[in-house]
C-alpha cells in the first residue's frame, strides 16, 4: 500500500512537474522568438546576431502625453492595451517581430530572427494596415467625442545587430 502510494505520488509530482515546465516555457515564448528562447534555454546566453539587411517600424502616439493627463490610470492603460493588442495581431500577421514597446512607443521588425527578402514590404504592409485601425479608431472616438491619438511612424531597412540584453527581466533587443 505504502509503495503504491509512493508510486501514485511521483505520478502526481512528475506530472504538474511537467505542467509547471510547459508553462515557463511558454511564457519565455510570449517574451522570446521561439530561436531566442531555445538558444537560451540550452546555452543560458544568447549569442548576438548581425543582419544584412532587416527592417525596423517604429510607432508612437502625438500628442499622448496631454490626452493621457486628462485620463485615469486605469482609463489609460485600457486605451493602450486595446490599440497595441491590435497592433500586435497587425505585426504577427505580417511576418514581423515585436521587439518592444515602451509607453505610448512600439517597435517591431522584419527580418530576424528569421532572415527573409519580404521584410521591408512586410514592414510597410503593417504600417498601412496600423494607419488604417487607427484611422478607423480616430473616426470612432470622434463619434463618441472621445480623445484619440494620432501616430508617428517611422520605417528603417539596413543592418543591424539583435540578441538578449540585461540579466533580470531580459529583452530582446
């Protein structure tokens, strides 16, 4: 009986053992391309990469810094993570990396990890499709004589180096 519940035991333990493992590391995906992570995962270091040719996109808001004074906090960051939730679908839907976002600013690019020749049209597909939501979102908040932002965007094609930087709470950058 003893053995059997022994047994029974290391069962239970090896199997949310496994549970808990697959939630690391999918959460190290959620932060990580999935290369990055399992480079990290078997070397505990990432080696830095140099890219030819890669493109970065770069967004923020105008203006942001007014119309978020007038909000509350939890008004805000409601804002934020429904336009970069649908930014984030834009970006993964066309082929491109989200590196970061850093306030009202958002980062993504083409062309790494993974080397492809479609990253700078992949680049300006998604500028496009984001200028689009959030025209469609200006138009919408107008309507409900809400405030919006207008954005800035930026596109850059050329080399660049990539790899995990920082000790705690990493990034890829």
């Amino acid at each position: 009986f003893v053995q059997f519940l022994t047994g029974l035991l290391i069962y239970i333990l090896h199997r949310n053992l496994n549970l808990e493992r697959k939630k690391s590391e999918n959460l190290l995906l959620n932060i990580l391309p999935e290369e990055i992570a399992l480079e990290l995962q078997k070397n505990d270091s990432v080696e830095p990469n140099f890219y030819e040719s890669a493109t970065v996109m770069f967004m923020d808001m105008a203006g942001f810094t007014r119309i978020a004074e007038k909000m509350t906090p939890h008004e805000l960051i409601g804002e934020l993570h429904e336009i970069f939730s649908k930014i984030d679908d834009i970006v993964k839907k066309n082929n491109l990396e989200k590196i970061k976002t850093i306030g009202d600013s958002y980062m993504a690019a083409g062309g790494l990890p993974r080397k492809n020749k479609t990253h700078a049209v992949d680049s300006v597909l998604t500028a496009l499709e984001i200028c689009s939501f959030m025209k469609k979102l200006e138009e919408i908040r107008e309507s409900e004589k809400r405030p919006f932002w207008k954005i800035r965007l930026g596109i850059h094609t050329g080399n660049l180096v990539a790899g995990v930087v920082g000790k705690y709470k990493f990034a890829y950058d």
